[in-house]
C-alpha cells in the first residue's frame, strides 16, 4: 500500500519555519519524530496521553476541519498546557489526512512536561 505523503510546517514563536512530510494516518507526533524534527521535549509520553509536550496551535479553519474532536482526556491534558489557545490540539492525537496537505501548526515557545513536575 503506497500512503499519500502530505507535506507539513511545523512555526516555532521564533518564527521558524520547519517543513517536513509524513505520510496519511501518521499523527504529527510521528512526523515530528520520523522528521527528527528538533523541539525540545516534543512527544515526551509517546502519544499516550500523559504529556502535554505534543501541544500545537492551529489555525481556526483548520481546527474546525479537523475530523475529530479532542476527547475528555485530551481537554485534561491540554488544561495543563502553557499558552493554550482556543484552537490548541495534542499534536499525538492528530491524524493525519490527504486534506491537511500544506498544513501549517504553531509550536508554543514553552513545553510544560507534567510528567516532570
Ligand atoms: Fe504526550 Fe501527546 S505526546 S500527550
């Protein structure tokens, strides 16, 4: 089976920008790992829901299009996340789809690692 690649801009607060691809039904925690994307602390629970180091921010049309919503354990988690915003998402719990082709998500200039505190 040859999966679609989809192509990726992760923006850092710097205003970096990190282009990257990954494939149909990777979440962007794969594609921040497969990419060897460089952001500290990114992905520290592996997607399993414990962290909130994957938080991305998007924009409002993309948020809304996303095909689903966060669930009960993801809202918990992003509660805990610095400079949360009303279109933040766990980027593990993203999957990706051929519509979000030249997506472009914000990183937060901070990362708060509950598993560390
Ligand atoms: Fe920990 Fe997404 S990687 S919640």
């Amino acid at each position: 089976l040859n999966k679609k690649e989809v192509e990726i801009t992760f923006v850092r607060a710097s205003g970096e920008r990190i282009k990257t691809k990954g494939k149909v039904g990777d979440s962007l925690l794969d594609v921040v790992v497969n990419n060897d994307v460089d952001l500290d602390g990114f992905g520290a629970c592996e997607g399993t829901l414990t962290c909130s180091t994957c938080h991305l921010i998007f924009s409002k049309k993309v948020f809304d299009s996303l095909p689903e919503k966060a669930t009960d354990e993801e809202l918990d988690m992003l509660d805990l996340a610095y400079e949360l915003k009303d279109t933040s998402r766990l980027g593990c719990q993203i999957i990706l789809s051929e519509k979000l082709d030249g997506l472009e998500v914000k990183v937060p200039a901070t990362i708060n690692d509950q598993r560390s505190s």
